[in-house]
C-alpha cells in the first residue's frame, strides 16, 4: 500500500526499502503495489534513486480517476502555475512502469488483487482510494488520506486539509466514512496517523469521533528485557 515519499522529502524520509529488509522482506518478493493517491509521499518510492522501479517485479494498481487526472496533460495545463509540478512529478513517477506494462488502472468497487477492494473515497484528490483487506472474517480498510490531523479531524471531521482537490467533497466523504467504520467497529489504517497507525473509530455523538488505537508494545525479547 503505497511507496512513500522516497527521496522526493529530503534526507530524513525515504527509509522503506531500509526498514523493509530489515523486517525480512527483499523489494523483488513485492508483486503489487496499491496506490492510495497520486501525492509525492504516497508514490515517491516508487523509483529508487536511479529512477529505476524500487519493486522490480510490482505491477502498480491506482485509481481510473487518479490516473486520468495527474498524468493528463489537459487537466495539468488548467492547475494553478504553482500546483503543475505536482502533475509532472506523477507522469515522472508512472512512466517507467507504464513502459514496462506495469501500471493498472480500476474503477471503483474493484478488486485489482484478490482479498483487496478499492473504495473510492475522493475529495483529497479525484481519484483517492481506501483498500479493504479482508480473509472474509476480518477487514483492515486502508484509507490513504482522509485523515492529515487526527487531533483535530476526528473530533471535527468537518475541517478540510490545504491539499484537498475538493475540499467539500473530502469533508462530506471522510463524516461518512467515519460513520460507517464506527458502525462496522472494522479495523482502520491510515498513512498519517499515529504509530502503530492502526485503530478503530468511536462515535461520540454529534458527528465527533475518537480515535482507538490498537495496543501497541515490542516483543519483549526484542529490546532485551528478561522473561519473568
Ligand atoms: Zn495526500
């Protein structure tokens, strides 16, 4: 889900492929790769410091809407001056594996690898998209974007983020969202919320909410404390 931002937010980002050999796994074992949305530190990684693909054997998946809209020269040439960068970045980003064959495309309601569904979730951007994961007993639903500040959003759901395409529509989509994860009690994920990232939502009524994170410890034996 997603590559990061790669080298594209300075030195301090850009340790995935690090912190992923590290957990065990090698880039090439990566066969897919799901995008979120098209911002640079969702897609960033997706090339390595070469400009070669960071997963040499990942076909990527992103968004009908998300595709048309960031690597369209049209809708490019009609952005504010100073929002066109972004657009050449995402053409930068995907032609490598549009040259390989290695970049799908989905509408939504979509199930682009078995087990994930792609949920169109837009606002953010025209084409955001949440994955739900689900072995059919348990769901993880990925949601990208929809939430930047959690102190504030979840309380307020109704605040909008800079960054959002449209702001309306994100605000609109991320109250019902929340409505139906509160309801579902389904396990939530999201890029930009706290360690370990992955909780539940509360409804408190009122259309405020409360983030629940799942309990969260290290193994014991991995920061060396003695087993009693
Ligand atoms: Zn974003």
């Amino acid at each position: 889900m997603d590559a990061g931002a790669g080298k594209l937010f300075g030195p301090t980002l850009g340790s995935l492929i690090q912190n992923l050999k590290a957990a065990g796994y090698d880039p090439t074992q990566i066969d897919a790769v799901m995008i979120s949305h098209m911002h640079g530190d969702h897609v960033g990684g997706l090339l390595d410091g070469e400009n070669k693909p960071a997963f040499s054997n990942a076909v990527v998946y992103v968004s009908k809407g998300e595709n048309d809209f960031w690597l369209s020269p049209v809708v490019a040439e009609m952005a504010p001056a100073e929002y066109r960068k972004y657009f050449k970045m995402a053409r930068d980003l995907a032609a490598p594996f549009i040259a390989l064959g290695k970049w799908k495309t989905f509408g939504d309601g979509a199930m682009p690898v078995p087990g994930v569904k792609a949920v169109l979730i837009p606002g953010h951007t025209p084409g955001h998209t949440a994955y739900e994961v689900s072995d059919g007993k348990e769901s993880l639903l990925i949601t990208g974007d929809m939430v930047h500040s959690p102190a504030v959003q979840f309380p307020r759901p109704d605040v909008a983020f800079e960054y959002d395409t449209d702001k309306k529509q994100a605000v609109s989509v991320r109250q019902a969202l929340f409505k139906s994860a509160a309801e579902r009690k389904v396990l939530v994920a999201g890029m930009h919320l706290p360690f370990p990232g992955i909780g539940r939502i509360r409804a408190d009524g009122n259309n405020a909410y409360t983030w629940v994170p799942v309990e969260y410890s290290p193994m014991r034996e991995s920061i060396g404390v003695a087993q009693y």
